[in-house]
C-alpha cells in the first residue's frame, strides 16, 4: 500500500472512520443551530460510513429541530439498525413519533428507552405525556410520579401530573402538584393559572382569583388568565369586574367562551 494512502487511512481511523470530518462538522453546525449545513454534513458522512449510527442520528436530530418529523423517523430507525441499544435513539425516535400524533409507537420506543436506561427521568415523563394524550390517566399517573421519584425539583413534572389529577377529579392532589411546582418556580404564570382553574372548579373563588392576580401580575398579556378570572367573578356574582376581565381578553385577541358571554349578558342584562 503506498505511503499516501496509509496516511489517508490513518486520518480516517482517527476521525472515527473516513465520515469522521464531516461528521464533528455536522455536530458543530447542529450545536449552532445551522441545521441545512448540519444536514449536508451529516449526508457526506452517510456517503463515506454508510453504517455510521451517529452521522444518521446526528441528521435525524437536525430534521427534527426543522420540524421534518418523518425524515427524522426515517434517519432514526436507520440509526437504530446499526446501534439497536441506545437508548437515546429510541427516545427521539419516540419524541419524533409523538409530534406526528403516533403516540401509540411513541410509547412503544419510550418503553424500549426505559429498558435500556431506567434512570432517565425525562422518558419516564415524555411517556406519561403520550399516555396522557391517549386519555390512559393511570399510566400517565405512574410515569409522571416515577419521573418526579428520580428528579424531584423539576416543576413540569409536578405541574403535568397536577393537569392530570385535575381532569380526573382529584383536586386535592392536583392543588398539591400545582404548588409544589409554583414552590420550585414561582415565576411561572401558567400554574397559578392552573392552581386557580382547580380552585374555581371546587367553588373556592376566593383563592382562585387570587391566583388569577399572581399569573396576571406575572404575565399581563396572559388572557386565559383574563378568562378563567371572569368565570371565577361570574360564578362569585361580581358581574362588573367579570365584564372587565372578559373586554380585557378580547383586546388581546382572544375569543372568549360564547357560553360565558351569554351567561354574563343574562345575568347583567347587556347586550
């Protein structure tokens, strides 16, 4: 073998095969954010190492970030083919599948990703989120109480498990998980939202437009908020301040529930 040759071998070695170049240069355009030059990076590496895992995980990655889901689905699987034990490819692949509305194979690849790697807490709770979409609330249950076991100070956690107790009628826990994750942030508008929303719900208007207040004072732009405070108003018989709160959002843009509009008219007598 001539000497140029070797040389040209030896380099290829020491960048992880002869895609090695492009692939730390599709890494670095993917880190920056340049996904089309990431994504033409990682196809010449896919060119030289047509087996290479990484240079195809590396280019679904970058898909996925351009919203490309399903040629993100196709480089993951590809991935998966030549590294079928990484745990990691199996939650994006998952991730991909769940932002297609295929939550059905998303919790299949999640549950492999938790196989290979019980220790991820984030899985634990992207599986609970595909569970929760899917209307399954006692599995979605089980995986946000798992995920919060091995990383209890994450907010969102506490927050989605919260959303479901809520839809299920268990206020008490979901008042529960709505302030632990106001304690861990408390700039958060959209659990006091939240957190007001359950105490509306229980007839405790009290509270609930208090912590419609604390989401608005933390948001001004929250009309949601302007919303669920005029029902809180409504239901307390303060029509006035409901009224305000109802123009407040719709200056906003938000179109409010016909259902509230017609119920504040009959009550007040406006038109």
């Amino acid at each position: 073998m001539k000497l140029a040759s070797l040389v040209a071998l030896s380099l290829c070695l020491l960048l992880a095969g002869c895609g090695g170049r492009s692939y730390y240069m599709g890494q670095n355009y993917l880190e920056r954010g340049q996904n089309d030059k990431a994504i033409a990076e990682f196809s010449k590496a896919i060119r030289m190492s047509p087996r290479s895992a990484k240079a195809y995980y590396g280019r679904g990655t970058a898909y996925s970030d351009k919203g490309e889901y399903e040629r993100a689905l196709g480089d993951f699987t590809k991935a998966i083919e030549f590294d079928a034990d990484n745990a990691a490819l199996y939650k994006d692949r998952a991730l991909a599948y769940a932002l297609t509305g295929k939550h059905g194979l998303a919790i299949f690849d999640f549950t492999k990703a938790i196989e290979l790697d019980p220790a991820d807490a984030e899985v634990f709770h992207s599986r609970g989120a595909a569970y929760h979409y899917r209307g399954q609330y006692d599995r979605a249950i089980s995986d946000f109480t798992k995920a919060i076991q091995l990383r209890p100070g994450n907010s969102v956690f506490h927050n989605d498990r919260g959303v479901v107790y809520a839809m299920t009628g268990e206020h008490e826990r979901a008042l529960s998980d709505f302030t632990k994750a106001i304690e861990i942030n408390p700039r958060d508008a959209v659990v006091y939202s939240l957190r007001a929303a359950t105490y509306r719900d229980k007839g405790e208007y009290g509270p609930a437009i208090s912590d419609y207040n604390k989401a608005i004072d933390l948001d001004g732009r929250f009309a949601e908020a302007y919303v669920g405070r005029a029902t809180a108003y409504y239901r307390k018989g303060d029509l006035d301040r409901a009224w305000s709160d109802v123009r407040r959002a719709q200056r906003l843009g938000l179109r409010v529930p016909p259902e509230l509009v017609k119920a504040l008219r009959k009550a007040s007598s406006r038109n």
